[in-house]
C-alpha cells in the first residue's frame, strides 16, 4: 500500500482519537496540576517546618519515579486496596500528580526569585499577605514561571501517549491498532510522530506569544 494513501485513509482515525482522547486528558490533567502546582509551593514555602515535610515527600516520590509505574500503581494497584478507578480517572488523577510535582518547582523558583525588598515595600504600605501575593508576587511569578510550566505543558501531552498500558485508546494507541492490522509500524509510528510533532509545535508557537504578550503587559504597567 503506498504509504502517502495509507496515511491519507488513517489520519482521520488519528486525529479523532487526538481530538476526543489525548486533547482533552492533556487539558484536565494540566489544569488540577496547576492547582497542585500553586498548592505544593505555598506549602514547602510557608508551612510551619515540620508540616514542609509533606508537599516534599509528594515532589520527591513522583518526581522520582517513572510516569508508568505511576499509571500501574494507581489503576492496577489500587484495587488491591479497594480503590477502583475508571481508566480515564487514573490516567487524570496520575497525569495531574506527576506534572503537579514538576510544575510546582516551577513556582516555588518563580516565588523565591522575587526580590525580598518587593516584600518590604508591602510591608511598609501595611498591605496583608494575601493582598502582596495576588498583587505584588503572583503577577511577577506568573511571569517567571510560564516558560517551564508551559515546558510542563508539553512534556505533558507527549506523556499521554503511555496511556495505552491502561486500555485507553488515545492517539498511540489507535496508532498501534493500525500497524498491527495492515504491517506496517514503521509508516504508522512516523504518522503518529508527526501528529504529535504538530500539536508540540503549535504549543511551542502559543508560548512563545504569551511571553510576549506577558513581557508587553509588565513592561506598560
């Protein structure tokens, strides 16, 4: 079969599987992520000390260990425990750890990098410590921080193709359904490389805009 049809036939099978599977999984995971990301953060910096342990053990432990594993504790191993949790569920609930952790070194490097007199000043102008987060730290951190998180972002959608060890049909996994029907992975793989390589690419254009757009709107106010 000439490669260009069978590319042609299969691509909209592909981007199907990427547009209701490996689209949505990116964006939910990414979004709890980041709330993980802000809460781990604020907890290793401003938690009372021995209290600092707990957001540390969680960035250590999947940090430390491999995406895969993580899917097979979390939806093989879970039910040894009692705790059955659909596929989609488990691939959510580990996409979303495992980036939290990353992405909350992100923050805390971006919080830790605001110089300590910005904290002064709020001080002297009897500003509360919410009140300098969301109005003095948080808008300079974001800043600081958007380069790696959207870094995160990426790493995350290329993640979402170990998702198939756990029966869910994503992009992979439709890729590899393919090649072993018609015996040919080596022009079905380099299709699914391509696919992933467009949807990188566009991240990679969209965060190249926000920081402009981020650096113009420090730069004005």
């Amino acid at each position: 079969m000439d490669t260009l049809q069978m590319w042609a036939d299969n691509l909209p099978r592909l981007l199907l599987a990427a547009l209701e599977v490996t689209v949505p999984l990116s964006l939910i995971s990414f979004a709890i992520a980041m709330v993980l990301a802000v809460i781990t953060a604020l907890g290793r910096l401003y938690l009372p000390g021995p209290l600092k342990v707990i957001p540390w053990l969680y960035v250590w432990i999947f940090r430390g260990t491999p995406m895969v594993v993580q899917l097979f504790i979390v939806f093989f191993g879970l039910p040894n425990l009692g705790i059955v949790l659909p596929a989609m569920t488990a691939a959510v609930v580990t996409l979303a750890l495992n980036t939290g952790a990353y992405a909350s070194e992100a923050v805390r490097a971006s919080i830790l990098s605001i110089p300590r007199g910005q904290f002064e000043a709020a001080q002297t102008l009897n500003l509360s410590r919410r009140t300098t987060f969301s109005k003095v730290v948080a808008p300079q951190a974001f800043r600081i921080a958007l380069p790696p998180l959207m870094n995160d972002f990426i790493d995350l959608v290329k993640g979402t193709s170990l998702v198939f060890a756990i029966t869910i049909t994503d992009l992979f996994q439709v890729g590899r359904q393919i090649a072993a029907a018609n015996f040919q992975p080596m022009a079905m793989y380099t299709l699914v490389a391509l696919i992933y390589l467009v949807i990188v690419s566009v991240l990679s254009l969209l965060q190249m805009v926000l920081e402009k757009k981020v650096s113009a709107h420090v730069r004005t106010s």
